[in-house]
C-alpha cells in the first residue's frame, strides 16, 4: 500500500502543488474500511441451521444487490477518508478546468525569469526574485505530458539558460534552482531576440507543432519594461506574437516599499596625499516610501570607519565624510547602509590609492619652455609634495611613466612613433596627459603626433589664429577645471589678454573645457583608456630665444598656477577610477605581460580575460555587485562594481501601455499564485464540501440498508 | 414487554428432568385450570346420551330410558363416541434446532407437546396413538384408550434424538395411507420440506376423513433471525454451509420464511386442515389453550 501510495504521488499527485505535503500520508486511511472489511471475513461465529433453505433462498435472491451496496458503502468510507486528507494537505493548484476536460496540444513554455536588479526587492520575507522562481516551478507543474521548456534569464546582456526545448521538467526545476539574479538592468530587446532565435531553432528541429507560451516572471518594473515601447522590442513582440502567446506572471509588494540608495561616492580632492584629509561625498537617494533617516557605515580595509545618521530630506542628499588614512597604498573603502526593500543597492565599494607626494614630468618642446610651468607647481618655493621632473623632449625615451601621476608636454608639436605610444600606453593605464602649444607650432606633424597617441574623432587642428584680442569664456563653469574659478571674478580667467591661439576643430570624442569670446575652443580635454587627456591651445611656457610675439599673458596673470593646478588635478593618473565601475560596465586592469589571466568574480567563479585589441586586459562581464580580482600568478588587482541605483527604481510599469498580444490576465495561468492572500484556489473548501456529502451518502445508504433489513 | 415466565414456560420447564416430569406438568396444571371453565375441554360430544330433537334417526331412540323416565334420549355406540387421536411427531434431524434465545429444542418442545396431548385424551378416555417420523415412519403405537399407551407413547418419544433427513410429506402419505381408522390426527412438526409434498399427504389424509391438524414449530431464531454479527451457518439435515452478514440478510430471510408459513396456512385452509404455528417460546399452557379453544369454536 505506501508503495502505491509514493506511485499516486509521484505522477497525479506530484503534479499539484500541495502546502502541507506529509498529510498526503493520511490518503493510506483510505484503505482502512477495506481491511476491515477483510479483517470481518476471517472472524464469523458459527451455528448449526435448520431453516437452511430459506436462507440460501434469501441469499441468492439478494446477494448481488447486498453485495453492491456493501461495496458501495466501502467505497464511499474510502473515498470520505481520501477526500478529508487531501482537503488537509491543502492543494494550491487546479488545472485549468479546459485543459481537464480536452486535451490540449502540446505546448513549448518559453519561461522568461526577470534577474535584474530589481528584482532583489523583498517579498513577504524573500526576494521578487525568489517568488518568480516559485512561480516558474508552479507552471511547470501546471504543464503537461509531452510539454517542452527553454529558460532564459531577462538580465543585461540576457542569458539563455536552456535553448534547446527540453522535456524533462526536473532538468528545467533545477535549472531554475540554480540560477542566480544578475545586479544588471534588463536589455529587453536583446530578450526578444534571444526568445525569437530560440522558437526558430524550436520549429526547425521539432516535428511536432506545438502551441508557445513565453510567460515572463518579472515585476514589471519600468526600468526596464519602459523599452517595450522601443521600436525594435514593438517588432520583434509583432513576430513573436504570430507563433506564440505572451504572458505576464507578475510579482509584486503587497507591503509599502521603503528603500534608500547609496547613488554615488565621490573623493572631493583627487590628490589623495597622505597625512591630508580625505574627504567622502556620498549621495543618497529616496528609492521608494518615507524614509526619513539613514546609519550610514564606512569600512577601510574591511575595519569599522566612521559612522553618520543621515538625514533624509527631499529625494537625494549628500553628505561628507572625513576618513582618516595614514597608510600609502590602495585601500577598500565600503559605505553600507540599513538595509531596506532593496538590499543590494544599499552598499557601495570603491578603492583609493594613497600617495606620499605627486609626480609631475614636464617634457619640454625647446630649452626653458616648461620653467614657468614648474614654477607654477611650486611657486613658493616650499616644501611641496609635488615634484617636478623637467626633461627636454630628446630624453622622452630614457623615462620610466608609470613613476608620474602626469605628464605635461610644453610646445611640443611633433613625437616620434615610440614616443606616441609610449604615451597611448601610459593613458591607457590611467596616466594624465596635458599637451600644449607654441607659436612654432607645426600643425601637420602636430596632427600626426596627436593621432598617435589619442585615437578616435578627437580634435582637427586647423591652423593659427590671427592676431587680435581674445578673452576667455567660461560660459557656465560646467567642467570641473573650472568650477573653482566660479564665482571668483578676481582671479583673472575673463580679463587674461589673448592674442594668438591654435584653432582647433573638436570632434565627438572631445569635450571643450573653456573656451575664447570668438567662441573657439582653447582648452580639451577627453580620455583614452582609463587615462585622460588635456589639450591647451597656448602655451604654458615662454622661451627665451624666441623672436616671435607672444600669444598671450597667460603665464603671467593670476589664473595661471591656479589653472595649472586644476588642470593636474583633473588629468593626473586615477589609478583607483578604472577599479571602480557600475555593475555592467568593463573592469580594465593594468597592461600585463601575459595574454590571458583569470579574473575571480564576487560568487567566487573564475573567467579567463584575454588581451584584445586594446593594450589593456579588459573584462566585461561584471555582472554582479562587488569585488572582482585579477590574478597573475601571486600578483593581484582588486576592482569593484557597484549597482547602478536608477536601476532599483520600484516603479511599475502600467500594463495598460504593454502590447496588447501581452497579457496579463492569466488566461492559461490564471491559477498561478501570486500571493497568499490574492489569487490562491481555496480548493480545500471544496474537498470538505464533498466530504461533507460523501458522510450524507454514506449516512442515507447505511440507514437505507438498515431500515430495509429491520 | 417481556411477559414473566410461568410454570408452563419452556425455559422453566427444561429445568424439569425427565419428560414424564414435564408432561404431568403440563397436563395436570392445564386441566386444573380447566376446571374454573368447563367448555374449554377436549370435546363437546362426550355424552353417551342426549335428548332427542325432531329430524333425529328413531332408529337410536333408547327405549329403556323412555320407559324409566318418560324422556327420549339417542343412543350413542361405544365406537362413535370415543375419540380416536394420533400424534405424529417429526423427529428428523431439523428438529433438534435449538435458536440461542430458546429454553428448548423443537424436538424437545413436540415431545412435551405430544406427551401432554396424550395425557389430556387419556383422561377425556378417547384413545390415542402415536406416530415418530422423519423421512418415513419410524414408530407406530396402535390408538387405544387404555393408560398403558401413555407408558409406550412416552418410550417412543425418549428414544434417541433425531439425527436423520425429514421429509415430512412423504411421511404424511406413508400416514395416510396406513391409518385405518378415521380419527384425529395431530402432526408436530417443522414441516420444512416442499409444500406440494406436503399438500398431498394432507390430501390423503382427508381423503381417508381423518380430521387433520398441523402444529408448525419454529423456533424463535428461526423467525426473528436476531444475528448481529458475521456468522456461518452449518445447514442441518446435510444442507451444507453458508456465511453470510446476517444484518444484511434478516429482511430477505425473513420474507422467505413468511412466504412459507403463509403457503402452508394456505394449504391448510385449502384442505380444511386446521394450521397452528407455534413459537418455541411459547408456554404450552398458552399452545394448549389456543390449540383447544379454537376446537371448541370450530
């Protein structure tokens, strides 16, 4: 009997969705009359009988109809017992009352499990994410024998966990157990490609035709359920919708969301000298509900920093926290907040490299032309932890550029080809680069050189300016070389007389920093790599033998050291930046010798990145949130990814804009649970109703039987 | 409600050893009771005279007694007035039937009956006979008067108990056609056996003017069928077994047994006989009474 019992359950009953499974052990109760049936035929009196054949007479005139209604009786015990254990075990599923009573084609589920960021949301104690997981288990119980699935993982890039159709449901519950939820946005239209690729290989290879259903397992959120709109997403839904049947099983909060995002962290002074204060400012954002307050944390090194209860007023806040470091070289610094709806946004890691002092190259173009400049690096003559290294362009070569934070190029106007990619490379690896010019400025070389070292639409180098009387403009202090000189109308910026520059033409790749009154620009800037480039259209230095007029009193009006000093500051080496980066965003690492290294993730798998065709090793596959580490053989570099909070948002997306081919009804899921309390079949009440009339039944026909022998 | 035993009680009078105990019991306490109502006897026609009414025979005027007392009386023969009684009592195998509610057996039930029955004639002095049957006849005692026939008739009936078939029809034939002379015949029995059988020998029988009555016993079980409980039932008279769930049955079992009194109190109206069916656990007083009262109203 238990062994048929674990047959029933393992196909009919194993089918359903029960929530109290070990009751189904009281369907064995449902044999009990029938051994008492047995157990009453091995024990009988006995006694002799005269009146015999009357008695045989009875008993082949009725035993048929004893014998029925005896069975009956048993049947209906049975079946009571059956009933009340199953009521008991409380299942939560019924098959579509269509698909009971016809059979249905076989169908292709398309299951579609939303692992953006999102979808770390919790949801009555578990994560959005979870409770899709649940709901995609509870479709395939609600498939049928012959049905098929694919899995795919709606994340940024998608992933297509199972391509090829398989039958096997275990296989696909498995699947689905395993996977992980991605710290990624969504990439929808990449998502319906994927889908669409997956049904034409299904058709192509499948004889039998079958019905798709693509069920998406999301919450809807508009982050990333917005691009539906797109057009590419509007036509591939078009396609898809001509073989197959979309619908949504959603997940959502029932409890008010309350969440606060830690959006950014940003350094206020990039130098990171040591023994300076280093100051934090750190953005919170309101995510969703009233929160009023946060504890913010601070980790160095995994070691308790400090701590700060920040208000919360309006939508987003910034707040400044002071860390205090006495160590030279790279730190972890990790801010965590209380965790709320989302936990994952609600932490932010990023790395900093302390230093003893800055180092400057300066390569002169000719003799002396970089002498103003040094003296605008120091011009006390104090002791300073900048130091400057003044070399004439010739020995370029003999220069180890790794040793500076950045490299300045005073008039220079041509490089050899080694020299250009030797500063490429030096950018690439984050090296600032601030090249300026001369009035022997030999505008073709100068093009060449330039292209060397910075590639893409950058700048077109046009030709020397006529002489006349130029001002600076700095429009609105947009860039932050110039946000210390706003509001600062003393220091000269809008009264520096100008007379010639190098007109130059910027392309897409190039940002203008400041510009003249005739509305050319006179300072770039840009980036190579994970270095950036400063370009200025005159020159930050004056030679002595020179003839020619000047082009301007630059270096000798107010702005001059502090403009040298912003400009370092912008451009000097950011060995910490390209460590840090949002979640799905390329990590660079540092120029190696080797081909390939392995780059361990923060669930602790391990990826092979191979060199392209980029000098650096650059892996793009930070799909998660946190510390992801390159290994080369002992050595190590730490880098982080961080969510992107506009991700987290909780906003729904109104269904009423979706597709109308996109359901949302759950016409072939209806019975799908969402939640407890909303959409669950109270199908217990219904084996209690029929237990009920099974005890009426069997009442009726056992008082019948009696009435009719008295 | 239960009626509270008396001396005439089978389950009181098993307690009696012995039969001739019981029968004198019987008789005796029945005919003492008898005397407080003179009519309820045997018979109406016990006179050996009576006066004469208009449409008599003359040729049974006594002459005597019209000259000694200037009365006409009819003459009655030796022979026409004394009643001649057989007791055939069924002592097959089916009769050792005892119900589990029963103080008695229905064999041990005739054989008080019959012995009682034989003391009541006896003292009326009309002769008796008895018959012992099963599947024929088994034992004869000649009809007589004479109190010695108590003696025999009570031998008969303590021979051993029944361990044989019945077939009652056949020995009401066998009855019928051996008796010699017309009289009463009583048959005590069960009289399971085929009702056409039976009809015939009691056609015979009233063929050959024999009055004719039937006392049918049964036990109580037998009609009420009061099993509860899972039970085999070991046919007696070779009928094999049968188990059965009695509750299930009773009814069914119940219209069988009704159907088959009803035939044969059918058959008996049919044939003038007169049917009694009595209840093992009825006293005999109570059968007597009934058995005798309806004699005096027939």
């Amino acid at each position: 009997m238990p062994s048929l019992v674990l047959q029933i359950q393992s196909s009919v009953l194993a089918q359903i969705p029960w929530a109290n499974t070990p009751m189904l052990w009281w369907l064995l109760a449902a044999g009990l009359p029938f051994l008492i049936h047995l157990l009453s035929r091995t024990r009988f009196q006995e006694t002799d009988w005269a009146a015999m054949r009357f008695l045989e007479a009875a008993w082949k005139r009725h035993a048929r109809r004893l014998a029925i209604e005896q069975w009956l009786v048993m049947v209906m015990r049975g079946l009571l017992l059956a009933v009340v254990a199953l009521a008991l075990a409380d299942p939560r599923w019924l098959f579509n009352s269509q698909e009971i009573g016809h059979k249905r084609p076989p169908v292709h589920w398309m299951l579609v499990l939303d692992g953006t960021v999102s979808m770390d949301a919790m949801l009555l104690g578990e994560s959005r994410f979870e409770a899709a997981k649940k709901l995609a288990d509870q479709v395939i119980d609600l498939a049928a024998e012959g049905d098929t699935y694919s899995l795919f993982l709606l994340s940024d890039p998608p992933l297509v966990l199972i391509d090829e159709p398989t039958f096997e449901a275990d296989l696909v519950r498995e699947a689905i157990r395993n996977v992980r939820r991605r710290d990624t946005g969504g990439h929808l239209a990449s998502m319906l490609e994927l889908i669409q690729g997956v049904q034409l290989d299904a058709q192509r290879v499948d004889d039998e035709r079958r019905e798709t259903r693509i069920c998406f397992f999301t919450d809807l959120a508009s982050t990333t359920w917005a691009n539906i709109e797109s057009p590419e997403c509007q036509r591939r839904v078009a396609a898809l919708a001509t073989e197959a049947t979309f619908q949504i099983c959603e997940v959502s909060d029932v409890a008010e969301p309350n969440d606060v995002a830690i959006v950014a962290a940003r350094l206020r002074d990039e130098r990171l000298l040591i023994d300076e204060k280093i100051s934090l400012d750190v953005t919170l954002r309101k995510m969703a509900g009233n929160a009023t307050a946060r504890r913010l944390r601070v980790l160095i090194d995994g070691e308790a920093g400090p701590e700060a209860t920040i208000a919360i007023v309006g939508t987003e806040v910034r707040h400044r926290i002071d860390l205090d470091i006495h160590q030279v070289g790279e730190h972890v610094i990790e801010l965590r907040c209380d965790d709320d709806t989302i936990p994952v946004n609600d932490r932010f890691a990023f790395q900093i490299t302390l230093r003893d002092r800055l180092r400057v190259l300066i390569l002169e173009g000719r003799p002396q032309v970089g002498a103003r400049l040094e003296l605008a690096f120091d011009p006390d003559r104090q002791q300073n932890p900048l130091v400057v290294t003044r070399v004439p362009l010739r020995e370029f070569r003999n220069q180890k550029l790794s040793d500076f934070d950045a490299v300045f190029l005073a008039d220079v106007s041509s490089l050899e080809t080694i020299e250009g990619r030797m500063l490429a490379d030096y950018m690439d690896a984050g090296g600032g680069v601030v090249w300026t010019v001369g009035p022997n400025v030999d505008i073709p070389r100068l093009q060449e050189s330039w292209q060397q070292v910075v590639t893409g639409d950058t700048l077109q180098f046009e030709g020397v300016a006529p002489r006349g009387q130029y001002r600076f403009d700095a429009g609105e202090y947009l860039h932050p070389i110039l946000s210390a000189f706003a509001g600062q109308p003393r220091s000269g910026l809008s009264t520096t007389p100008i007379y010639q520059y190098l007109r130059v033409s910027p392309g897409d790749d190039a940002t203008t920093v400041l510009s003249l009154n005739d509305g050319n620009g006179t300072i770039f800037s840009g980036a190579v790599g994970a270095g950036r480039w400063v370009f200025v259209t005159l020159p930050w230095g004056e030679a002595r033998d020179t003839g020619k007029e000047r082009w301007s009193e630059v270096t000798v009006w107010p702005v001059f050291v502090p403009i040298v000093h912003e400009t370092l500051d912008w451009a000097m080496r950011r060995t910490h930046a390209q460590r840090t980066v949002t979640v799905g965003e390329p990590l660079r690492f540092p120029k190696l010798d080797r081909a390939s290294a392995e780059v361990i993730d923060p669930l602790g798998e391990r990826h092979v990145v191979v060199r392209g065709a980029e000098a650096s090793l650059v892996f793009d596959g930070t799909t998660f949130a946190g510390a992801y580490r390159l290994v080369v053989g002992e050595a190590e570099w730490l880098a982080h990814a961080n969510v992107d909070a506009a991700e987290t948002r909780l906003e729904r997306y109104d269904t009423e804009l979706l597709p109308k081919v996109i359901r949302t009804d759950g016409e072939w899921a209806e019975d799908v649970v969402i939640s407890e309390s909303n959409t669950r079949l109270p199908l217990y009440r219904f084996l209690f109703a029929t237990a009920l009339l099974l005890l009426c039944a069997e009442s009726w026909l056992t008082h019948r039987r009696r009435a009719s022998n008295d | 409600m239960e009626r509270a035993p008396t001396s005439f009680d089978p389950r009181v009078l098993a307690k009696l050893d012995g039969l001739r105990l019981r029968a004198r019991h019987i008789a005796e306490g029945y005919l003492v009771g008898a005397h407080r109502n003179p009519r309820a006897g045997f018979s109406t026609e016990f006179a050996e005279h009576r006066e004469y009414v208009p449409g008599d025979d003359l040729r049974y005027l006594d002459w005597k007694v019209f000259g000694r007392s200037d009365k006409f009386y009819l003459k009655r023969f030796e022979d026409e007035t004394n009643l001649l009684c057989y007791l055939a009592v069924d002592s097959s195998e089916s009769m050792a039937f005892q119900g589990p509610n029963s103080g008695m057996s229905k064999w041990e039930y005739a054989q008080c009956m019959t012995a009682a029955l034989t003391w009541v004639v006896l003292r009326q002095q009309d002769a008796v006979g008895m018959l012992r049957f099963d599947d024929r006849v088994r034992h004869w005692i000649e009809a007589t008067n004479r109190s010695l026939v108590l003696e025999q008739v009570l031998d008969a009936l303590e021979q051993p108990s029944p361990t044989t078939k019945g077939l009652v029809g056949r020995a009401i034939n066998e009855i019928a056609r051996r008796i010699e002379r017309r009289g009463v015949v009583i048959i005590i029995s069960d009289f399971f056996d085929d009702i056409d059988e039976i009809r015939s020998g009691l056609r015979r029988l009233r063929h050959r003017h024999c009055e004719v009555v039937l006392f049918q016993l049964l036990d109580p079980a037998e009609l009420d069928f009061p099993f509860d409980v899972p039970t085999r039932f070991r046919g007696l008279e070779g009928l094999g077994t049968l188990r059965v769930n009695p509750v299930s049955l009773r009814a069914a079992y119940r219209q069988e047994m009704n159907q088959f009194t009803q035939q044969l109190d059918a058959c008996c109206r049919e044939l003038s006989v007169e049917y009694l069916l009595v209840r093992t656990d009825e006293p005999f007083d109570q059968t007597l009474r009934r058995f005798l009262v309806r004699r005096r109203d027939a």
